[in-house]
C-alpha cells in the first residue's frame, strides 16, 4: 500500500510517499480501505515535536511511530476472529489516535471499538472531517462546560476544525452562542447558526461587557486573565488549542487560579470512543450538525495540506482524498 510517513521531526518537508505492507487485523481489528483522512493540528504537532513534550511520548529523539493521520473514513475490507460489529463492506469512520494513527495511507487496522458506521448523508470526505474535531468539541461543551439551555457560550477560534463543530453542538444543546472569528469568516459562523459574530479585528471580546458560562478556547493567544473577566462567577474556561504559552498557561496556572475561587479554568482532552461518534451520527443524521470541509488534496501532496493547516487560515477541515 501507499503510505506518508516521517522517519524524523520537523516541518511537513520530512513526510515521505512510500510503499508499506499492507496491515494484517488482529483478533479485535478491521482493516480499512481508507478513502478519505482529515488533516488536523494534533497531526503537525506530532510532526513538529511541538510542544517539546511531545517527544516524551512519541520518541524523544525521532517518533518511534512513523505515521501520522488520525481522522479516517473509509470501507472496511478484512476482520479479525473476535469481531462482533461490522462485516467487510461496511462503510465506518473513527479516530485512530488512542491507537497509533496510520490514517494516511491507503489501508489502516483499527480496533473496532474506535469506529462506527459512517453516516449515511455524508460523502467519505465528509465523514473524515468528523471524529477528532466533533468529538473534541462535543465532549468539551457537554462533559466538561456541563452546557445546559440558555447557558451563554463564547467559543474562540469557532472557524476552524473543532470551532465550526462546537457552535453548532452548542446550539444544539439549547445554548446562546457567540462566535469569534476573522472578518473573512463571519458569513460562515453565522450560517452554522451562532446567535453572535464577533470579529477579533474589529472588537475585543475580553472588554464589551458580556459574561458568559463557558468559554472554550480553541484558538488565538489571549491570557488567562482575560477570560477571567469576561467568565460568569461560577463560568469555566475550557482550553482546546492555542498558542503554547497559552497551553501552558492553562496546564500550569489554571489549576492554581480554579482554587481561588467559584471559575474554573481547565483543558479539554477528548477521549475516542464509539459511543460518542454515534452521538454525531445522531446529529448529522438529524441536520443538526454538518461538517465544513475547506478543501481537499490527494495522498501525495499530504505534505501541502499540512501546511495549509498550520498556517491557520482553513475554513473548516482539510482533508486528504486516498481512494476514489
């Protein structure tokens, strides 16, 4: 099979296209056909070592797994003896990143608890752009900011991958959603159903004035005590992405400031598991939720697209087409 993997760290210049054996299941395993990998910032975090302390994980002096790709969708063509869900055919997608990655390729083995059926509406390219960034957003609204009806939610970086998914959960989950995003990307969050657009160029959103619930933070580089002062008395910050300061802000820091008093200030690390992918099966089966896809590349310019993410300017997802 066709394959990118990077024997080194550092810029998407290290990926290499190469041909690999196709994987054999194990006992609990599906093979993929793999027709359709999003691209995400966790990918070029793991190419770049960045922050440093991904080498504790990964292999300090070069990764010890030489595949990236978490996001996949694709149709299964092989299982394993104990699997008891799916059957070669069945179309599924899943995040693979609680076990090795691998998405960019043309075959990948997973354990099928990682995956679900893919939704029905959805292209393969579409599906793609689901499981990191759904997931992400919708255990960082319900399981972590506790979202309820009526609750006041702000979401910064709500554009992107995780951000244009977490406004729509959010308003699915009965919330009043305020959206900060570019000038060039407000006709989208408006049209994913955010109630407020605030453009980061025009309007600081740390002083108008409003309070809100739950913050997540899913991009830009704004201190902790700037969303403290926009944050209700009982609010929480929840921290998906940002700039490393910014991480290690909340890392180091929000802990310490959670204890002071009646804000919270924590991060969000979502968990793969089928059982919420089949909670986005339900809302983009229902029209509540679509995925956004910015653009797409073939396997062999996996390289481009990583860069086009890195540079933060994605309307959406990015995703790599594999097979036809």
């Amino acid at each position: 099979m066709k394959a990118i993997i990077n024997t080194t760290y550092g810029s998407p210049d290290v990926l290499r296209l190469v041909e690999l054996e196709t994987p054999t299941p194990a006992a609990d395993e599906v093979l993929i056909r793999v027709h359709a990998a999003a691209v995400n910032a966790y990918d070029w975090h793991l190419l770049r070592a960045d922050p440093f302390l991904v080498r504790l994980s990964m292999g300090f002096f070069r990764p010890r797994n030489p595949m990236l790709g978490a996001d996949v969708a694709g149709q299964i063509v092989g299982i394993g003896r104990d699997v008891t869900q799916f059957k070669p055919g069945d179309a599924v997608y899943g995040d693979l990143s609680a076990c090795g990655n691998g998405g960019f390729a043309e075959y990948v083995a997973v354990p099928e608890k990682y995956v679900a059926r893919k939704p029905a509406s959805l292209t393969f390219e579409q599906a793609a752009a689901v499981p990191m960034a759904a997931v992400t957003a919708l255990q960082g609204l319900r399981d972590v900011g506790s979202v309820q009806p009526g609750h006041k939610v702000l979401i910064n970086g709500a554009s992107g991958g995780v951000g244009t998914f977490a406004v729509q959960i959010a308003k699915a989950l009965g919330a009043e959603v305020t959206a900060v995003c570019s000038t060039s990307k407000i006709d989208l969050t408006q049209s994913l159903g955010a109630d407020h657009v605030i453009d980061y160029a025009k309007e600081d959103f740390t002083r108008n004035g409003r309070q809100y619930d739950l913050i997540l933070a899913v991009n830009g580089d704004r201190s902790l005590g700037d969303y403290e002062r926009v944050l209700m008395p009982n609010g929480t910050y929840a921290m998906v992405g940002g700039s490393n300061s910014q991480i290690f802000q909340a890392l180091l820091r929000g802990p310490i400031k959670s204890r002071s008093g009646g804000k919270r200030f924590t991060t969000v690390s979502a968990k793969p598991n089928q059982a919420d992918l089949e909670v986005m099966n339900d809302l983009i089966e229902t029209g509540r939720v679509r995925p956004v896809v910015d653009r797409c590349y073939p396997l062999s310019e996996t390289a481009e697209a990583l860069r086009y993410v890195e540079a933060g300017h994605a309307r959406g997802k990015v995703v790599i087409t594999i097979a036809p």
